[in-house]
C-alpha cells in the first residue's frame, strides 16, 4: 500500500493549557485561514481564479477537490483533511501555565506541504496571544517504534533529516491477524452521525463502517491507492461482531462541537479484515472533526 505518513509531536509553551486545549479543538476554520495566511501569495484573488491553484500547497490540503471519476467519486465522496490534531482534552484543574503537547500526522502527498502546516500553526498560535501568550516551542517526529527525533524550535525545519516517514506497511505488520477479541478505548469525544442525527451511544458497526469509509477514502486521494477488499462483506461481519462489555457513555464537552461518545468496550467475532482499518485508525482518528482531535482511540486485541 503506497500510504506513508509522518507522526509529529509539537510542544507549546501557553498561559493556559485548558483554554488553549479547547480552542484548538473547535480551530477548523481558523486553522485553514491561518495557513492560507502563511503561503498565499496572491490574497485578494478567489482561489477558483487564481492561476497558482493547481500548484497551490493550500489547495492541495483544504481544496478536498472531488475525483472526476464517477466511480470513484460514488465510492470515495468528498475526501477528508489529510492531517489529523491530536489535543489532549483537560479540564479546569489542568488550567494554569506550561507546556501542552498535541500531535500531529500528516497523510500521503500532503507531507510535501508540512512547511505550511507547521507555519500555519504558529500563525494560529499567535492570533490567540493576546489572551494566552503561546509560543511553539518544539516540534518532533516519532517513528513507528515511538523513537522520536527533534526537527526544530520553530515553525520550520532546521533538522528535517530527522523526519521519520511511516509507512501503512509498517503499521498493518504489527496486526495480530488470528484475533477473535478487541477492545476499542476513546481517547477523546467521539462523533458519529446516523441519519443526519449524532448518536449517544457507541455502536460497533457504525464505528467500522466510519473508519472504512474515512481510511479508503483516506488512501485513495493522498495515497492514489485502492483497497483490494469486498466493503460489503466486511460490512456484514463487522455487524456480526458482538459486544461483551459496554462502558461507553457521552460527554457534553465545552462546546455542542466537541460532545460525543467516550469511554471503551469490548467486541469479540471475526475482525481480521477490519484489522487494518482499525490499525490505521489509530493515527487517523474517527467520525467528524477528527482532523482536529476528536475520535481519537487506541486498541486492545488478543
């Protein structure tokens, strides 16, 4: 599978931790016009009429242009973000000054852009000093053992021969591909949507259809890469697997925009096949606004 991706831990000096972690959350907006700030050259042109457009590191990022094969658009639909926040989520006890660390992947052919994510980051960072007096401190990459190595202290890289690049080969060879048993552990809110309504409770099935769609999706426009698998067969079997704990609940959050579903359950039943978009998940995350830290989860299999 010729789906790579880079890993990044950023650290990030702040006045309030819980505040600056709350507002990175909900930065959707922000965050694509802070990088359109940073690289734009042209800013007072509409992008559908700029002649830069289809060399544009913007575009290539938050343009999610459509495919203009039907069969693929049907399949696939609109593509996601290639990036995903990780942000961890604190309440008012953690609210005083130090250094927050978020993560950050980057996905496929959206690696090339990282100079504008990075600088569009710390442009983000900066439109909230007047209140928080932030400042990105570090930034660096882990490789797919967690060995992690420093790129730089600014928004640039002074040491990018030290980004690791992670192939989803080196993801899916760590799959236990004999299992029977999973437990899923949400690390931050949760959002699935069923008929156009958020659900308050986890259901297993909706969960792998979402990672399904949101991975092949995934894959297919930064990785130019096609899953070679049956989705409606893994679509019955993930709705044959069966729930043998349910500890999951739902979280208000501090905005209707971060409420979801939290917590972990444990599924047994045939989930080889759902293995490596469960794996992959891990990186990428689940449901909407994943890019920005919600859906983040880790696994447990035997």
């Amino acid at each position: 599978m010729e789906l790579n991706l880079i890993d990044l831990t950023l650290d990030i000096q702040t006045s309030s931790k819980t505040t600056l972690s709350q507002q990175l959350l909900l930065a959707g907006e922000e965050f694509a016009e802070a990088c359109k700030q940073a690289v734009c050259c042209f800013p007072l042109r509409h992008c559908a009429h700029c002649s830069a457009r289809n060399t544009c590191d913007w575009q290539l990022v938050f343009g999610q242009q459509l495919s203009t094969d039907p069969e693929a658009l049907r399949r696939y639909q609109k593509p996601p973000l290639p990036f995903v926040f990780s942000v961890p989520i604190l309440d008012n006890r953690d609210n005083q000054a130090g250094v927050l660390e978020c993560g950050m992947i980057v996905v496929g052919r959206a690696i090339t852009c990282l100079d504008m994510l990075l600088r569009g980051f710390s442009v983000l960072l900066a439109a909230k000093n007047d209140s928080l007096h932030n400042k990105l401190l570090v930034a660096s990459s882990r490789d797919c053992q967690g060995n992690v190595f420093p790129l730089g202290s600014s928004e640039t890289l002074s040491h990018p021969e030290n980004l690791a690049v992670i192939s989803a080969e080196d993801i899916l060879g760590k799959c236990p591909w004999e299992c029977g048993n999973l437990t899923v552990q949400l690390l931050s809110p949760l959002r699935l949507v069923a008929h156009g309504r958020l659900l308050n409770r986890f259901d297993f099935s909706l969960f792998a259809l979402s990672l399904m769609r949101r991975i092949s999706s995934m894959a297919y426009y930064y990785g130019r890469y096609e899953f070679d698998c049956n989705f409606k067969e893994l679509s019955n079997l993930a709705h044959k697997v069966m729930c043998r704990e349910d500890h999951f609940g739902t979280t208000r959050g501090g905005s209707w925009k971060t409420a979801g579903i939290n917590g972990y359950g444990c599924f047994s039943g045939n989930i080889g096949g759902l293995l490596p978009f469960f794996m992959l998940g891990r990186y990428l995350h689940a449901g909407k606004n994943a890019a920005f830290g919600m859906g983040a989860f880790e696994l447990d299999i035997s």
